[in-house]
C-alpha cells in the first residue's frame, strides 16, 4: 500500500479496536437513544449540602439519595464517619 | 440507611447524621461511601458543612428561640403544637424558605417573611406517626438573601 506506514497504521487500528470494544460494554442501548450503564452504576444528583447556621450540642441530619443506574443492583459496603 | 441494597432502577437514601458537639464555626465533613458501583465512583464522599454557633443568640439576620426544638411533650397533633420565635434582627426584610424537614414525623408552618425588626411564629406539630415515635431530626430554612443564608433547627422527641 503506497502512502500508508504500516508501522504507524497497526497500533492505531489496534488502540482504535480496544476503544470500541469498551464503549460496547460499558454501555446497552435500550432503544429511542436512552442508555444504561451495564454492571452495578450509581447515580447521585446531590453529593453535597450545607447546613447552614446550627447550635452546639446537636444532632441534625439529611438524607441524600443515591439512584441505582445501571443493570446490576448496587450495594452500600460501607460507610465511614467523615 | 433505608435499605443497603439498590436493585437497577430503584432509590435509597443514606442519612447522614451530624453531631456538632462544642464545635464553632465552619465545619466541614466528608463521609465515605463504599459501594460496588462501578468504575470511579464506586466509592464516593459526601460532603456536609455548617457553621456552628456557640452563642445562638447572636445569629444575624435572624435569631430563633428556641434554637433547639424539644417536642418531648407534644402528643396530640390536632391540638398540641410548639411555637418558637423568629426575630428579624436586620433593616432589611427577611423571606423565608423551607430546605427541609421531616415530613413523616412533623407538620410545619413559617412565615413566609418577616419585616425589620419585627418577629414572627414558628409552629411545630407532631404527624400522626410521629406521635408513636422517639427521633432526634432537624429541619433547614433557608432566606432568600444575597448569601442564601440557612439555619438548622435541631428537632428531638425523647418520650412518648
């Protein structure tokens, strides 16, 4: 093949090949261009949230939501105090 | 924690608990959460923050009493209710949003805004299914100001 470096052309067809290969599996079209994240995935819309003004000697809490997103169920481990 | 595991599609929520014991000022804390999840974000940090008053008294622009809500004696929620006091300690008029509180275990009703200087009510109720119940919560406001500054008011319920 004239013009072409063998040399240059492999590794990119190779690197090129690996690319598609893990798009495939990280992701399954599920039809009318909505995806899902094969394997256990999470989501989390609020990872942050402050309280404001509070007293001493308290206890106050919240609740942030995780969303289970992928096609394998999730599982807490564990949580470890900040 | 409501649940430990989250089937594809489903929800949960983690609840975070922060003891602001003689802290003051601003505290920020990140607890870990370890999950399977994949890739990256299989474990991942949460983050809280406040700013801990030692004198709760001198909150600016406003200052509530009591800064603790004690709903101990509370038992009956159509006629038991617990009022607590809004000031507004700034010349300029303070509007009032509520963030968040539990829902399932109190009613709530607030000003909607409080003039200069003036104060206003707070009120407290116990749900039905709170009535049965012994909790330590806490409800956020938040005032529609420049800093969108909020308060937490601890809320506890220790006999029933």
């Amino acid at each position: 093949m004239k013009g072409y470096n063998k040399q240059a052309v492999l590794p990119a067809l190779v690197l090129g090949l690996l690319v598609g290969l893990v798009a495939c599996s990280e992701t399954r079209i599920t039809g009318a261009n909505s995806k899902i994240a094969v394997g256990p995935r999470l989501g989390i819309p609020h990872d942050a949230f402050d309280f404001g003004l509070s007293p001493q000697i308290s206890n106050i809490s919240h609740v942030f939501q995780l969303y289970s997103v992928g096609t394998d169920t999730v599982r807490i481990l564990d949580i470890q105090p900040g | 924690m409501d649940k430990d595991i989250i089937p594809p599609g489903d929800s949960a929520g983690i609840e975070v608990v922060f003891n602001t014991f003689r802290y003051e000022g601003p505290i920020v804390k990140h607890p870990l959460i370890i999950t399977n999840a994949e890739p990256v974000d299989g474990d991942f940090y949460l983050e809280i923050s406040s700013h801990v008053l030692f004198f709760p008294d001198s909150a600016y622009p406003l200052v509530i009493s009591p800064f603790r809500l004690d709903l101990s004696d509370l038992n009956n929620p159509l006629t038991d209710s617990l009022v607590f006091e809004i000031k507004n300690v700034s010349p300029l008029w303070v509007h009032l949003e509520i963030v968040e509180f539990p829902q399932e275990l109190v009613a709530l009703s607030l000003p909607a805004f409080i003039r200069p200087g003036r104060s206003a009510g707070g009120v407290v109720r116990l749900t039905e299914s709170g009535v049965g119940q012994v909790f330590e919560k806490s409800m956020t406001i938040e005032l529609r100001d420049e800093n969108h500054t909020r308060y937490t008011i601890p809320l506890k319920r220790t006999l029933l």
